[in-house]
C-alpha cells in the first residue's frame, strides 16, 4: 500500500488549481518552483539530486531515490532515500502558498543535462551573434537592368 492511500485529498480541486497531480504509474507532477525536472514532473524509483538550503552558503547536495509522494493539508510530502548512506527520510513543502520559499530543490538529472545543454548553446551562439554581422559568403549577384536571368558566376 502507497502512502498516499492512507492520506485522501480533494483530486479535482487540487488538479483543476494544477498544483497536483497523480498518474496512479508512478508519476507525480508538482507544480512548485522546488521541483526541476521536465514539466514538473517526478517518478518514483528514480535518482535526482536533492540540495538542501539552495538560497545558502551552506548547501549541501545529496543523490537521493524518490520512494514515495503524498499530499496532505496543504503539504506535499516526499520520502526519499540518500544513495551514499542509504536513510530515508522525508522531506515536505506547502504548495497551496507558492509565495512560500521552500529549503530545498529535487533536480532530475535528466533536466540538469538539458539545462546546462542550453546555458552552452546560448553562450556560444551569442559569442557568434557579437561578430560583425559580415555573411559567412559573398554574393555575386549584381543588381542588373531588373531581368532574373542574368547572373555572374
């Protein structure tokens, strides 16, 4: 039995306000600037990087499994598992007040390399866009007495 079996919730509010969503497969989409993964959405039984106190110097980083997720008075509650020393525990935020800061950020892995694909195009691009703006060739097209037909190869 899932934990949030044990935990009812009003679905149709919730996911009418798009806050929270279950797919009864194992995917929850969380809308809450705490979760990073690709719309916002998380699976159980995978590996994302959890960082507690983001806004912080004193951070700190842990490869965590997603165990379970369930939604009770306002919270969203998820237990999750440190690969490195293997303790669960559970972490929640209040996602019905998004103004709320929340102390920590799960990131899928998957959208890390997606994000950090992008930040890497757009730097080299915008190197390329700070060129003269001089085109890669030359025409040789001549403006003639207006007939398409002529032109200088």
């Amino acid at each position: 039995m899932k934990l949030k079996d044990n935990h009812p919730y009003d679905e149709t509010i919730l996911g009418l306000n798009n806050l929270y969503i279950i797919d009864y497969e194992g995917n929850y989409y969380i809308n809450s600037q705490a979760i990073m993964a690709i719309d916002k959405t998380i699976s159980t039984g995978e590996t994302y990087v959890l960082i507690v106190h983001p806004y912080d110097k004193n951070s700190k980083m842990y490869p965590v499994i997603l165990l379970d997720v369930y939604f009770e008075d306002g919270f969203v509650h998820l237990n999750v598992q440190d690969i490195r020393t293997q303790k669960k525990f559970t972490i929640d935020h209040c996602i019905q007040y998004p103004e709320t800061r929340c102390k920590w950020v799960l990131i899928d892995l998957d959208y890390l390399n997606k994000l950090l694909d992008y930040e890497t195009i757009k730097s080299y691009c915008e190197k390329c866009a700070q060129t003269n703006k001089n085109p890669v060739a030359r025409s040789n097209y001549k403006d003639g007495n207006g007939d398409l037909l002529e032109f200088e190869f």
